[in-house]
C-alpha cells in the first residue's frame, strides 16, 4: 500500500518545541478526567503520554528506526477492556509505525494477571522511486495483523515476573510473513532511592523468530521517576547473544524522556 502524499506527512513534522502544545493538550484532558463523581458503577480509566528518544529501537530489529523519534500513547477503557494505540514519528514529521491494540484482561488478582490484546499495525518505510527522470521519496505503509498473550506473577508487592508471546503475520507482498516473539521477563519497580525519587529496573531475555531466520537477545530498561511528577527518564540497553535476522546489531540503547498521566474516571448519571 503506497502513500505518495509525503508533503502532507512533512506538514506535520515533530519536533521538541511543537511537543510542547501536546503536553498542554494533555493536561487539559487530565483535568477533564479529573471530574469524578461518587457513582462506582460505570467506571473506567484514561491515561496518556508522549516520549522522545534519542533512538527509535524496536525489539524487533527489522522495525527499528534507528534516528531520534517521538512515540504517543493513549489508554482507554472500562473493566476488563481497553484500547491502546501507539503512534510512532521520527522527529523528522515521518510516521515510524502505528499500533492500534485492543487487549482484554482474561485474570486479574492480586496474583495473577493474563492478558489477551490483538492489532493492525502500520509500519512505514521511505522509499525512492523514479519517475520522468525524476527522483522522489514516498513513504510507503505496510501492513501487519498481530495477537499476544501476557501472563505475569507477582512475587511480592514490587516484583512481578511473567512471559510474553506475540506472532504478527504479514499482510502486504514483501513483509515477514510469520513473526514470533517470546519474552521471559522480570520487573521491579518502586525501588527507593530517596524520599522522592524512584526506579524501575525490567530485565528481559527473548527469542525472535521470523520466517526462516531466528536470534536470541537480552534487554533491560531503567527508569527514574519522581513521586507525583509527570517526566520520567529511561533508557534501553539490548545485547543481541545470537541471531541471522536482519537488521540485528550487537548492541543498541536509547534514552527517553517521558510526559505521562493516568486517571480512573466515572460517569455521570
């Protein structure tokens, strides 16, 4: 599927400073969530952000972007369902990717959580074509449908560790057809470093599997936070330990920076 409407993509460009009316935007939505009532029976949750990195990485080598990039997203739902799509740009204004998941919590205790989600994906790529002796870039969309499966176990209030399975099957001519993802995880989170401030440490070991063509990896993601602040810091590190994918580096790591809100909302009667 081509898109040779690049000039309008270009008229959007993302930049730091035009991040700016966005984080506006979202505290506006955050005060508009923030209008509750004392009615429990219609509840739901909204949250938001948008991120810069110096590093667009994907964990699956062939969807890495490899340049600065900006990353919005958004969390909608109600019980056991949300939707929550991603929407990927370089800083450059070009879309990277978009995710539209829709997941649904199968358990949900204090223990034990299994998630089911499933997407369409766009992942875009700039390609140069010749026309009347003419070069010119059109950023062409290919299409991708994909299903997970996510258990986790929490081992303590602050420590869970779970598994992750993902396939993406391939929709349009040239793309992988068969993806899979396998993840052994683990994640510790509000680990104190003062009074204010927070880490989170995500370990993880994983196995990529596409067509004909396999790796092994490791990654790991830190991230800093204060205590009722809306900006984060993280950074990932992945190593890759064997792989004939293409696209695999031997090491790759970004750092990001991260405007976040959440709110749980009820209705109005």
């Amino acid at each position: 599927m081509k898109n040779t409407t690049t000039e309008s993509f270009n008229s959007c460009r993302i930049t730091f400073k035009s991040i700016i009316p966005l984080i506006i935007l979202l505290n506006i939505a955050q005060s508009a969530y923030s209008q509750v009532t004392d009615n429990p029976k219609k509840s739901g949750h909204f949250s938001a952000a948008a991120s810069v990195t110096n590093n667009g990485i994907s964990f699956i080598p062939t969807f890495s972007l490899g340049k600065p990039a900006a990353i919005f997203d958004m969390s909608a739902g109600k019980k056991r369902l949300s939707f929550d799509p991603q929407l990927r740009f370089s800083l450059e204004g070009k879309p990277w990717s978009f995710l539209f998941w829709w997941r649904y919590k199968l358990v949900k205790t204090n223990k034990l959580a299994l998630t089911l989600g499933a997407h369409p994906a766009l992942n875009f790529r700039t390609e140069t074509v010749s026309a009347n002796g003419i070069n010119k870039e059109l950023t062409v969309a290919r299409r991708y449908a994909a299903v997970e499966l996510s258990p986790n176990y929490w081992v303590a209030k602050n420590i869970s560790i779970g598994l992750y399975y993902l396939y993406s099957h391939g929709v349009d001519a040239g793309t992988v057809k068969n993806t899979h993802f396998i993840t052994l995880n683990g994640n510790f989170s509000n680990i104190k470093i003062s009074k204010q401030f927070f880490m989170r440490f995500t370990p993880l070991v994983y196995y990529l599997k596409q067509d004909a063509h396999e790796g092994f990896y490791a990654s790991s993601t830190i991230t800093f936070s204060r205590k009722n602040f809306p900006l984060s810091l993280s950074a990932i590190f992945n190593k890759t330990i064997r792989s004939n994918i293409l696209g695999s580096k031997n090491f790759v790591w970004n750092v990001t920076l991260t405007y976040a809100f959440s709110k749980k909302y009820v209705e109005q009667s």
